[in-house]
C-alpha cells in the first residue's frame, strides 16, 4: 500500500509531466529503450524524470532552534577539537572519531560500535546527520547536541562522565579560551571540593561512583555543571553539521534533467537509471528512503533478522526522549523548547511496536557497509536479496506495518539497483574537516 504522501506525489506526476518536461531540451531519441545503452541516453520514462526531480537537489540546512551557535564557525572549530579529542574517555583511546571515522565514510566497518567495549548496534554515518529529526536508531533523543553528548557518559563507549569531560577542557588553555569566547567563563572547575573530579547522574544506579560525587555537590553548580556540558555538545553539532553530501552523479544527472545539459545527463548509466526507475517503482524504496535525502527519518520494522531481541528500538527509545533531561523541552534548549514541546506531542509511543528503527540516509550508502542495526548484512548485494525474497525475514508484527512484501528481482534488476546506490556517492570535504583542527587560535572570534 502506497503512502499518503507518494499516492499525492504520482496523483501529481501526469501535470508534471505535461506542464515541465515539454520544455526540456532533450530529445524524443533519449526515450526508454532496451540494453544497456550508451552515456547521456534517458531511459527513464516521463514519469520517472518527474520523480526524479523531487529527489534532487538536497536542500539547504534545516535550522537547529534549540542550538544558537549550530552554525558558527567558531563553534564548529571547537566541536572538531573535541570530536576528535581521545582524552574524553577512561583508557585515554576512544574518540567520536573512532567510531565515525572520516575514512570510511564517518562509520567504522564493524558489525557492532566499538568503544571502550562493545556495544549492541552499528555505528551510523555522519553523513547528512545535521537533516535529521530524530537520533540514534531508536530516536532517543531529539537533537544533534544532546546526541553528541550521549557516548562520553555510556560505560560501553567513552566510559566518562560529564565532570571529568569538564575538566579535561579546563585543563587546556585553548580549548578553555576558545570556549569563554563563545559562552563566558567556565564554572569554579578549579575547586574540586564543589566540582569533583569525576560526576554524573546515574538514576539506575545511585550507588555508582559517578552518582555518589555528583550527589555530593550542590544543584546550583550541578547546573553550572550541566550548562557547560551542553554547551560543548552544541559545539560538536555545529562540527557535524559540516559533514554534508549532495554532489553525487544522481544529482548531476538531475541537474541534467533541467537544463538539457549531455555531460550532466551522462553523469548517470542506463543502469543507473534504470535502478532509479525500480527504486521508485517496482522495489518500492522509496516508502521508507523518500526526498532528496533518501530517508523519511522515521522509524520502521524491517522484519531482518536480529541477535538482540531484547532490543525494543523506537518503542523504548519514545519513552528515554520523554524523559531525558537534555531534551528539546528542557531548560537547555536556546529556543525556550518552543519546536520540541510540538515535535514530542506528535510523537507518541502508541504508534511504535518493537524491533522499529530508523531509516537511514542512502547518500553515500555504497561506501558505509555493514548495513542495519546490527551490521547483520555485510553488502549491498545481501540487502538487495533479502528484499528480494524476505526468505529469512522475521514474522510480521500483526499489529504492526505490513506493507513489506518480496521483490522478487531479476539478476539484472539487481545490477540495476546497485547502480543507482552507487550514484549517490559523494564523499568530498574541505581537507581540514577529516582530523583535529591544527589551532583554535583566532577561531572564537564569533559570540
């Protein structure tokens, strides 16, 4: 079953098609035909290049409310120093970087993240993080910043705490300056009698050691403590919302699609186009990886197979958001949660069943393997089949969504579709985005 949205969207091609492609300058020989065809030929059939339209070019950054310096420069030069900063953790090792590693495509190659141990989930890309709503898999939280800040407090990942991440700042007059440039003084961090060395809010365990010094201190500078914290992982998000894909050959080739340009409309092969055609047509991808971003950045069951059963995804994930304390409603939020208190009214638990997830990006996605939530797929090729036939698929939720159905795709279908995820590669950054900036110095020079 068609979504509401796509059902519109083709409701719509047949104007599209008759009011836009007429003025295109490309020739009634470039129709759909048979073979592989030759570079610059349209094999897409008019429909196809009406929808083809919608899926590019990606748009400009959606703002960040709840952050007031996620697009400053400054900002993003210290979120980068700290993204790649390996004293923010227990062994002294673990970055962000280790995880989203710039050269595999911001993720790590591994099934299951790797940090100070192992976690239950695959590292998700960076790429195009900055357009999404909802982060993690299961969406428990609701902003790049408070996302950020999540790894360095999981015993899995950095195994820190928000007092020792602190300190480490304190202890670097760059990061310290570069930082007061932007917000203002640090707290008293040098009087450890009310800043301890190490402290964090532990609620499922109040005998930790991280909540026994975090008790210990007062909830005026428990909230200077937490200010500070959030104010770094503001710095982070306005990093990682520089790290941006929107130049692929599909897009070229749409830019192709308007302006009748041959080298433009060469950027992608019939193959390509042909995959194209499937991905909005017959695999109908696009119910879940929909827009110029390729995802819906919602959250779906893909009925692939699982170890961690346990593992409840969004259903549990809408309830963490509910309650965290950096949420978009809270006191953190630069926009007084304005944005937030709607985005989590419309957001209830009932409409989510276990084992859902979130669609990720497809920019970009031939370079990010393993795929799903586990890494439980190590190609392309091994998603394309599963669709194909479901064979090993989980049973559907019977309450749950049902509109997954197989495929069935040929041989050549499949050569088809890999190509068109291979079109959406586009991995180019300025240079001095892929490693720790050299200097902050001058940097800060933005409040």
């Amino acid at each position: 079953m068609l979504s509401r949205r796509h059902g519109f969207r083709l409701a719509s091609v047949v104007l599209l098609a008759l009011c836009a492609l007429p003025v295109m300058p490309v020739s009634s020989e470039t129709l759909r035909g048979d073979g592989d065809g030759e570079a610059g030929q349209i094999v897409l059939s008019p429909e196809e290049r009406a929808l083809a339209l919608e899926y590019s070019p990606l748009p400009e950054l959606p703002s960040s409310p709840t952050n007031a310096v996620a697009d400053n420069a400054a900002a993003a030069r210290l979120g980068q120093a700290l993204f790649f900063d390996t004293r923010l953790s227990e062994p002294g090792t673990v970055s962000c970087a280790s995880c989203h590693v710039p050269e595999l495509s911001w993720s790590d190659g591994k099934s299951l993240a790797q940090g100070v141990s192992e976690t239950t989930r695959h590292a998700m890309t960076l790429w195009n993080v900055g357009y999404n709503r909802w982060f993690f898999w299961d969406g428990r939280k609701d902003s790049l910043w408070a996302q950020a800040l999540t790894p360095f407090e999981d015993p899995r990942e950095h195994g820190f705490s928000r007092l020792e991440v602190l300190h480490v700042l304190h202890g670097d007059p760059e990061l310290v300056s570069a930082y007061e440039s932007l917000f203002g003084p640090l707290p008293a961090l040098a009087d450890r009698s009310r800043f301890p060395a190490e402290g964090r809010p532990v609620p499922e365990e109040p005998g930790h050691r991280h909540a026994l010094a975090w008790d210990s201190m007062t909830a005026e500078d428990q909230q200077a403590a937490d200010a500070a914290y959030v104010n770094l992982g503001k710095c982070i998000e306005a990093f990682e919302r520089q790290i941006v894909s929107r130049h692929a050959p599909f897009d070229t080739f749409v830019e192709g699609l308007r302006s009748g340009d041959p080298e433009q409309l060469a950027a992608l092969s019939p193959s390509a186009q042909r995959g194209f055609g499937l991905f909005v047509g017959k695999g109908k991808c696009f119910l879940c990886h929909d827009g110029p971003n390729f995802t819906d950045r919602e959250f779906h069951s893909n009925r692939v197979p699982v170890t961690n059963l346990l593992d409840g995804g969004r259903a549990v994930g809408i309830q963490e958001l509910k309650t965290d304390p950096f949420n978009g409603a809270s006191v953190h939020a630069d926009d007084g949660g304005k944005v937030a208190r709607t985005k989590l009214s419309i957001a209830p638990k009932s409409l989510h069943y276990p084992g859902e997830f979130k669609t990720p990006t497809l920019r970009n996605v031939a370079a990010t393997a393993p795929y799903m939530h586990e890494g439980q797929m190590a190609t392309l090729e091994e998603v394309i089949a599963f669709y194909s036939t479901l064979e090993t698929a989980l049973p559907p939720d019977p309450t749950g969504e049902r509109f997954l159905q197989p495929r069935q795709f040929s041989e050549q279908e499949v050569a088809d579709l890999l190509a068109f995820l291979e079109s959406l590669t586009d991995e180019a950054l300025p240079p001095e985005l892929l490693q720790a900036p050299g200097s902050l110095g001058g940097a800060a020079s933005e409040r």
